[in-house]
C-alpha cells in the first residue's frame, strides 16, 4: 500500500487534539494479570472484557477527554458482553482505535542488564490484518534501563533501528505509529542522569527515523518526562521536571511532529497529571503535549472496580474523573483544588 501521508497526519492530529489524550489499555494477559492481583481478581477472558467494557462505557469521558484507545490484541478482537465489538464503542464514541504491535522486551545477546524489544517478524502482514480490523494507530516501546554502566550505545542503536524499522512498516500499512523509547524510572539515579539518558536516547532515536524514512508528519511522540529514579533521594518539583522536560523536547523534537503523548510510567496519578499541567503552563511549544497513560489512568478506576459488578458505577467515576484531571492538564489549566472539585 501507498502511504498516504495526508491521512496519517490527520489521524495522528486526531490523537492530540486539545484537551483530549490517550487511554494505554494494551496491558498483555500477563501485566493485566499484575494489575488484577493487587485487587484480587481473577485473570479471566471474561473479567478482562467487563473491565475493560466498562472504561469503554464510561461514555462522556470517552467522548470528552479520550482521542484514542491503546488495544492488545485480544481485546482488539473482542466484543463487549452485548456483542457490540469493542473497536465500535470506541469508533462511537469518536475515539480511534490502535493496536500494540510490540512482542515485549527480550534481554539482549551480548549486554548484561539490557534489554531489546522484539516483534518485527510478520510484523507487515500483522499491520494488513490490524487495519482491517479497525486500528488506525500503533505503539511499539522500546525500554532503556538506567544503572551501573548501563545503557550502552549497542542497546540505543538496537532499540532505535527496531522503533524506526517498525514505524516505517506501519506508515507504510496506513497506520500511524506511536514511537515510544522508555527509559525507565526505577532505580536511584537522579534527575540529571535521566535527562542525559533521555536526550541521548532521543538524538539516537530520531537519526534512525530519517535513515529509516518515517514521515515525522504520521507519527506521535511518547517518551519519558525528565524525573528522577523512584528511589532517588532527591526527588524534584513538577515545575523543575516541566523546565526539564520542555527544555529536552525542544532540543530533540522537530516540529514536524505532530503531538507528544506522555508515559506515565510509574508516577503517581497526581504526579503524572501535575508534570504535565506544569509542562503546558509553560506554553508556546511546537507540538501539543498530552497524555499517553496507562497506570495513571486505571489505577484508581481498577481500586474502585475490583471485579464486582456493584462497584461498576464507582469504577466508572474514577476513571472519568482521572479522565478529566489529565484533560485540564493538557491544557495546562489542572490545579491541586480540581481534584477535589470534580
Ligand atoms: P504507563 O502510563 O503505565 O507507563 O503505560 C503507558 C504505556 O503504554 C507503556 O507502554
């Protein structure tokens, strides 16, 4: 298939529209099973799809503050318990769909302590069946850890080539990819040696997109804020991680790109609202900055669940008011006392 650039960069514009961001529901069936565990539930096909269906139906919030769903493949395919695909909900409520294409992080060969993500294999026939089920996007993450000698340039460049090799055959496909290099916030490293991991990361991943002939037009941006490592000491003001963050961004990513969606990534739900509240405060970027959460957006709605068909409505407000939180953040006009408001 041609690409069609015109189209892809209307999708991807789609995707950071103001006040709106992505919902990151591509837990595979093991990280959903992490999730599960913590509020005891059984990691069922069923309780996967009523759990899901009910953040898909949690419709004025899909309709108000979410461009697009992050899907895994399973539930790409599957029906809500009426038999109404899921790929409808979300077209219904003007959301798009996209899929995570990505077969997780595999330790790499040769590189104690690093890993490569895997998954280019098929990869072209796998977009071919993804667009005909409905997917208008993709996310591929690439993971890059911060310790002692680690990461090495092998790992960047490794994770870079797949990022760009797989946002090529995406755009090819009619796909916008979403390109998301994490570096990692475990650890106790401090909020420099992530900013210079980050900025190298990204110089690293943006050359082997040119090399590899993306259309920086057709895609979406989700990297890593500048923070600390979680067990770091010194742990630094949302005001100093935007300035960081924003500082960062500009140096690494031209404006041809459309929108960055953050990764929550082990933040706080109000640290990751908070940082990018501060971000957009700052204002007068390029491209427009939102949210890209997985974690921070279903923590709260997956406590209140807990797989009883009860607490449906409370799950559902948690998830709308994380929803709404994380859309004034967007816009940078989230404050402390929202929280409580809505
Ligand atoms: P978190 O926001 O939980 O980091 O998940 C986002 C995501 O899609 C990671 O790949």
């Amino acid at each position: 298939m041609a690409m069609n650039l015109e189209e892809l960069n209307k999708i991807a514009n789609k995707m950071v529209a103001p006040g709106k961001g992505l919902l990151a529901a591509d837990e595979s069936t093991g990280t959903i099973q992490k999730r599960f565990d913590k509020i005891g539930v059984q990691n069922t096909e069923e309780n996967r799809r009523d759990y899901r269906e009910m953040l898909f139906r949690t419709d004025k919030s899909m309709r108000e503050h979410i461009s697009g769903v992050i899907l895994f493949d399973e539930t790409l395919r599957q029906k809500a318990k009426d038999g109404t695909p899921f790929v409808k909900l979300i077209d219904a409520a003007g959301a798009v769909p996209g899929i995570k294409v990505d077969a997780g992080a595999k330790a790499l060969a040769g590189a104690p302590g690093e890993v490569v993500t895997e998954g280019l294999d098929g990869l072209r026939e796998r977009f071919v069946e993804y667009h005909r089920l409905g997917a208008r996007f993709a996310k591929w993450r690439a993971v890059i850890d911060i310790g002692k000698d680690i990461p090495t340039y092998n790992c960047i460049n490794a994770n870079a080539q797949a990022l760009a090799r797989y946002a090529a055959l995406a755009q090819e496909n009619g796909i916008v990819p979403i390109v998301e290099p994490e570096v990692l916030m475990d650890g106790d490293h401090d909020i420099e040696a992530c900013e210079k991991v980050t900025s190298w990361v990204l110089q690293e991943v943006f050359s082997q997109l040119f090399y590899a002939k993306v259309a920086l037009e057709g895609i979406v941006l989700k990297p890593n804020m500048v923070v600390p490592g979680m067990k770091c000491a010194k742990q630094n003001s949302a005001a100093e991680v935007a300035e960081r963050t924003v500082r960062l961004l500009k140096q690494h990513v031209p404006s041809a790109v459309p929108g960055i969606a953050f990764l929550s990534g082990g933040q706080s739900d109000l640290d990751a609202t908070a940082n990018l509240s501060a971000m957009n405060a700052i204002g007068g970027m390029p491209w427009p900055l939102t949210f890209s959460y997985g974690r921070a957006l279903q923590a709260a709605p997956q406590k209140a669940w807990s797989g009883k068909v009860d607490n449906l409505d409370a799950g559902k407000a948690a998830f709308a008011h994380r929803a709404l939180m994380n859309s004034l953040a967007s816009l940078g006009k989230w404050k402390q006392a929202d929280e409580k408001a809505s």
